[in-house]
C-alpha cells in the first residue's frame, strides 16, 4: 500500500473480527497488502472459509452473540497464536429501534456484539497480545460514540461504551506496551447501511461532498495498526468527511436567514 516503512505490518500478526465485508474486508486486505498475517472473521463458515482461501487469510468463525462461540473462538486463537501484533474489534450490527419498540433481547445483541465481545476479546487474547511487545488493538466504533440519532439509542450506547472501554483499557494495557485506539467512521457505505446511505441527502450534509467507500476507512486503519502511531494510545480517530463537525446541518437562505434543518428528522 505504500513503501514507507513506518505503515508497514510486515510479519506481524492480525486479527479482524466482522471482516467477511464492508469495512472489515477493506481493513483485512489492506493489512494483507503492507505485509500482515491476517485473520479473518465471520458468522458463516463456509463463506468466512472460502474467503480466507481466496484472499489468503486465515479464518476463525462465531456468533459472537453467542458466549460459549466467542469463547471456543478466543480459546482456539490462544493455541494457535504465538503472538498478536494487531486486533481489530470491527465485528457490529444496528437495527433502527425506538426506546418503547426495543425487548431485552434485541438490546442483548446489540450490546454484545458491538461493546460485551470487544471488551471480552481483549481480555481472552491478552497473553499473545502481550507477546507481542508492541501490540496495537483498535476498536472500530461510529460517529454516533459522541452523537445521539433518534430511533437507535442502543446502538449510540453501545459503541459509547466501547468508546469509553478503549480510554480505560489504553491506561491499563500501556504496561506491556499495547496500544488501544478507536477508529470512528462516519457515513460510510456498508451492506448494514446502503439503503439509508442511498435515500438520504449525505452529499448536501457532508463537508467533503460524498458517502464514504470502505477503501477510505482502510488508509487509517493500517495507520494505527502500524508503527506510523506508535505514540498514539487512547485516541480517537475520525474518518467521516467532516460529517460530524457539520452538525446541526444548517444553511444560509437568500435574505440571510438561518435555514436549520433537523439532524433527526422523522
């Protein structure tokens, strides 16, 4: 990807959770292409395998809805793993609930995929993480850590609290020199969100004029996987196109007036 070294992964070890797609996919490869052994990640096992054939990953699968898959899952990458130089907490999923509309259930997923799984997975593979003597764990969180949008208040909370994991754990891993950042897209164009990114107006509220691809989320995952951000610990990094800082939307009318218009509108 580039021929600096500082961005280079060479010979070091990766894993990315929710990588048989979108952002994860774009992440895995761009390891791949700076020189990582990677890992990737999946809920179907065939696909995740043929995947991993086809690009030349190695492949792990689990629901991590499901504790004791996790758990298999993170035991197995015990075993197998000499060392973890690079973990990527990218695995997550929203639905569009309102607070009356949501059960127990739903708000169980949610959590557990998108914070209880991260924060987990970093406790399981500690010990080759801690092999690594200059590991890098970025947890790949949204915009919405720090802004509310009305009707997916689970899913706000929980990458607020896998936000807010990342601060702690970056004090409590530094020890062993593990660094821990958040990655924060913005709109980005993923099977999760193409038909909202499609029949909304982002061109009009984005700064930089356009929907993110996947490919612009890679460039600054491999920069906080590499040595590049070595100094960086307890960040957060945002990709979004200035989407977060044009919030509220607003635009000046022909007599001059202010022309807000509603960040959460029905």
């Amino acid at each position: 990807m580039t021929d600096d070294s500082r961005f280079s992964v060479a010979n070091r070890t990766a894993l990315v959770t929710g990588s048989t797609r979108g952002i994860g996919l774009a992440i895995a490869l761009a390891l791949r292409d700076a020189g990582a052994d990677v890992t990737i990640h999946g809920t179907r096992e065939q696909n995740t395998r043929e995947l991993a054939r086809k690009y030349g990953f190695k492949a792990v699968c689990a629901n991590l809805k499901n504790e004791a898959e996790r758990r298999a899952m993170a035991q197995s990458l015990c075993q197998s793993l000499p060392k973890l130089d690079i973990l990527f907490n990218n695995a997550g999923f929203e639905t569009y609930l309102r607070i009356d509309q949501a059960d127990e259930a739903y708000l169980d997923d949610i959590y557990n995929v998108n914070a209880r799984s991260p924060y987990l997975l970093v406790r399981d593979l500690l010990e080759p993480l801690r092999r690594s003597g200059d590991a890098s764990i970025v947890n790949v969180t949204s915009i919405h850590q720090d802004i509310a949008i009305s009707g997916n208040s689970s899913y706000c909370m929980a990458k607020a609290s896998l936000a807010m994991f990342t601060k702690v754990a970056s004090l409590e891993l530094a020890k062993w020199n593990i660094r821990v950042n958040n990655l924060v897209p913005g709109a980005i164009e993923t099977d999760m969100n193409r038909e909202t990114t499609h029949s909304m107006p982002f061109s009009r509220w984005i700064p930089l004029g356009r929907t993110g691809k996947v490919e612009d989320v890679a460039g600054p995952a491999l920069f906080l996987a590499s040595p590049a951000s070595r100094y960086m610990t307890g960040a957060s990094l945002v990709v979004d196109g200035g989407y977060s800082q044009n919030l509220p939307r607003y635009a000046i009318g022909e007599g001059g007036q202010c022309l807000i218009e509603a960040v959460n509108a029905e």
